[in-house]
C-alpha cells in the first residue's frame, strides 16, 4: 500500500505490471546478445583464410606464440562450424616438450542447446613425472591424512579438464587469438581494463627459464617451473 493526499493505494498491480515489462525487455535484451554473438562468429569465420595466411607470416618469427602465449607453443587456431559459427575448437599445437606427448591439444565448445554448454576435453599424454595438474607434494611435516580440497598451485593444463572453462575459451578465441599481433608487440587498442589472456596462459618465471635454456642450447634447464608460480586452475 502506498499514501496518496491521505488515501492509501494498492501499487500490488502496477508493479506486477512492472515487472512483467521488464521480463519482456530482459528477453529482449538477451535475444540482441545472442545475435550479436552470432553475428561476431559468423564474421570470424569469414576470416579464416587471412587468420590461415597469418600463420605463415607467424611461422616467420622464431617463439611468436611463446611470446603470446607460453613455452613450446607452436600456433593456436579456431576452428568454427560452418553451420553454426558460435560453436568453435580451440587448436593448440606444441613443438616437442618435456611435460606431454601429444602435438596437438583441442578443447571444443558447442553452444547449440540454448542454455548449456557442451564441452569435449582432450586427453594429455603426460611423460612420468611431469603431469603439471596433479597436486603439488606434500610439505615438511604435513600430515599424510591432510586432503586437498582444491588444488590450487597447479598449471594452466588443468583446463583442459574443465568441464566447463567457457570464460576462458572466449576470451582466447575472440580476444588472444584475433589481436595475436598487440599480444606480440605489446600494445593494445582495447577500451576496457581486462586482464591480458597472456597474463593467464604464461608465467615470467616459464619465460626466462625458457630464454636461458635457448642461450644454453638445452631444454632441460625449461623444465619444471615452480608450483607455487604457476596459474590457478579456472
């Protein structure tokens, strides 16, 4: 009830009113989102064979995604459905590593079902040893009971195990992946304050071990960076 010049008014009806109308907008204003995210990923695969003749350009400069991105990186590609472009694979492609045996790692999406995500992981390869999703060792003097209820010091591989990762897988695909060049050379023409993808997928301290095992002509010195440096799982 609501006063009015000393009667009281019953504004029950009204504001059901008002907010059936905003219901309504609402369902507007998702539908221009959906549009909008298709419209954008049907331009992106008309890009396909510049993003193509790109690579070879890429290819040019020695550690071009390990700049962008991180060790061993050799190139990463969106592959979009033709039918429905929203729904994409992230294509990651290593040059031989101490860590996995796998050349290739793709993660896809499929956003057809309005409403859910479905999402199909690789599987990795890892060497003996070198699983850098597993948990981190226990410290000195932590109880053998203790449990991980997360496992937070683990590498950006865990990813891959994601059932989800949608957030992520964006912002690589329409953000990383198309502006590779600022990523490259630093600059950036972006209007909002986003944290870089390279400050999620690469780690200082994975850089400069990387640079010195290439000074030093061996890989071994790369291996193995910190736990404690790595990126959290998403």
């Amino acid at each position: 009830m609501a006063t009015t010049n000393g009667a009281s008014v019953d504004i029950q009806g009204p504001l059901k009113e008002l907010d059936d109308i905003y219901v309504d907008i609402n369902g507007i204003v998702e539908q221009l989102v959906e549009e909008e995210a298709a419209l954008h990923a049907k331009y992106e695969l008309k890009k396909v064979p510049l993003y193509q003749k790109r690579q070879g350009a890429i290819d040019k400069i020695p550690g071009f995604w390990h700049t962008c991105a991180f060790s061993y990186l050799k190139s990463i590609d969106i592959e979009r459905s033709a039918d429905m472009p929203v729904n994409y694979k992230i294509i990651f492609k290593f040059a031989e590593n101490p860590y996995f045996t796998n050349s290739e790692l793709a993660k896809e999406f499929d956003f057809s079902d309005k409403g859910s995500i479905k999402v199909t992981n690789p599987e990795i390869n890892w060497k003996e040893g070198k699983d850098l999703t597993a948990a981190p060792p226990k410290l000195e003097g932590e109880d053998d009971d203790d449990c991980f209820t997360e496992n937070e010091d683990t590498s950006f591989f865990c990813w891959f195990n994601d059932v989800n990762g949608s957030d992520l897988a964006d912002l690589i695909a329409n953000d990383l992946y198309p502006l590779a060049l600022m990523y490259f050379t630093g600059s950036s023409e972006s209007d909002d304050d986003e944290v870089p993808v390279y400050d999620e997928l690469a780690q200082d301290d994975v850089e400069e071990e990387y640079e010195e095992s290439e000074n030093a002509g061996s890989d071994e010195e790369a291996e193995d960076a910190p736990v404690n440096k790595r990126p959290k799982c998403t």
